[in-house]
C-alpha cells in the first residue's frame, strides 16, 4: 500500500524539503495521470497564503501553480487590489491535474472527497511551514476543505473566520479565478470587481 501523505511528512521538513519529498507521492491514484506534482510557491513566509483547487493543464506541464489563464487573472486582480504578488504564496488543496480527455484536449475533472483527503496533510504542512497571517481559499473545494462543507462561497465570501492556531491567523474564501473566465460575457467584468474587491479586504485586513 501507498504511503499516506501524513507518513511522508517529517516534522522537521522546511518547506522545500516538503517539495522534494511531495514530488514523489503516490497517496492517491491521480500521480498515475499528472504530469508531475504541483507543490505550492512563493514567499516562504508570506502574509498570504492563496489556495486553490488543483493544478489546471499549463499548470501540470509546467510543474508551477497559478501559471495558466486563471494565473494570469489572479495576478491582474492582485495588483488592482494592492497586493504584491511577489510577497505572496500560492497552491492548491490537490497537488496533482485531475483530467479526463475530451478529443486532444484534457478537460478538468473535480477531485473527489478521498483525492482531497489524501493530499491535505501537504497543504496543512505548507500553511504551517509559511505561517501566513491570512488564508484565502480560491472556490468551493479549497473553501470547503478549510473551513468545512457546510461553507458556501455563495454567501459567506469575504467573511473572515478565525483559524485556531497559534498566532492569530485567519481564513477568508472568494470564488476562483477560472469561474470568473467562464461566466458569460456580460457578466464577467462585474465578477471581476467583487473578486478583486475580497482581494482589497484582504489586504485592508492586514493594514490592520
Ligand atoms: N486552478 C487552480 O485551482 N489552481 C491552479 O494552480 C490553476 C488553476
């Protein structure tokens, strides 16, 4: 049987001896169809800490989070919102592309309870190692695998829950990034605004 994710983990492991060693999980079947395993990054001790679903097609192939179109919108909000994003640290609740094929194309498919199960010990290490004074889950999955499935992005985004962990930290959920490229034409920009706006409370919250 495979190792569990939590077995891999010494408790002594910084973050990129976490990324050496997450490059070889086997904790669930998706190692089999992903390219390779896709460890967060960013500032190791950053104030943010964004999460995301998992890693899309770009993201798979180039073995980074966040480099694909969703990337390219979550970095167009951040600097709207005032935040560096250099000075923040991105990853996902699963660590490897979950596809099926659609002619050429990988399509995405959801994680299911058991995927997310088995990796969360990484994103648990990765939140501990960094220490970030807030966490911002991007979407339902992250959303619900940090703050509980009761969660509903729909109505509680932007809120601020507080994480019982030393240091005070704190816990907020917007939608994702790829949710805002697939909304109908005439309804993205609007979407676009209420996205960067949580990413202004975020920062706003820091200020203090
Ligand atoms: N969507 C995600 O949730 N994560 C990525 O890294 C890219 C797209």
């Amino acid at each position: 049987m495979s190792e569990t994710v939590a077995e891999m983990i010494p408790a002594t492991a910084d973050l990129s001896q976490l990324r050496e060693i997450a490059a070889g999980c086997t904790a669930c079947g998706l190692y089999k169809t992903g390219t390779q395993t896709v460890f967060g990054e960013g500032a190791p001790r950053a104030q943010i800490l964004f999460v995301g679903e998992q890693p899309g097609d770009k993201e798979d192939l180039a073995g980074r989070p966040f480099v694909g179109p969703a990337g390219r919108l979550l970095d167009g909000a951040l600097e709207e919102a005032g935040i560096d994003r250099t000075t923040v640290y991105v990853t996902n609740v699963v660590k490897h592309f979950k596809w099926e094929p659609r002619g050429k194309r990988r399509i995405h498919k959801k994680p299911n309870a058991a995927e997310i199960t088995a990796c969360k010990p990484w994103l648990e290490a990765e939140i501990d190692r960094v220490d970030p004074q807030v966490v911002v889950a991007l979407g339902a999955t992250a959303a619900q695998a940090l703050l509980g499935r009761s969660f509903r992005v729909s109505k509680q985004r932007g809120q601020f829950v507080e994480w019982p962990a030393p240091g005070g930290r704190l816990v907020t959920a917007t939608v994702h990034p790829s949710s805002i490229l697939r909304a109908p034409d005439d309804e993205r920009d609007a979407q676009l605004t209420e996205f960067t706006r949580d990413l202004t409370l975020v920062a706003k919250e820091l200020e203090g």
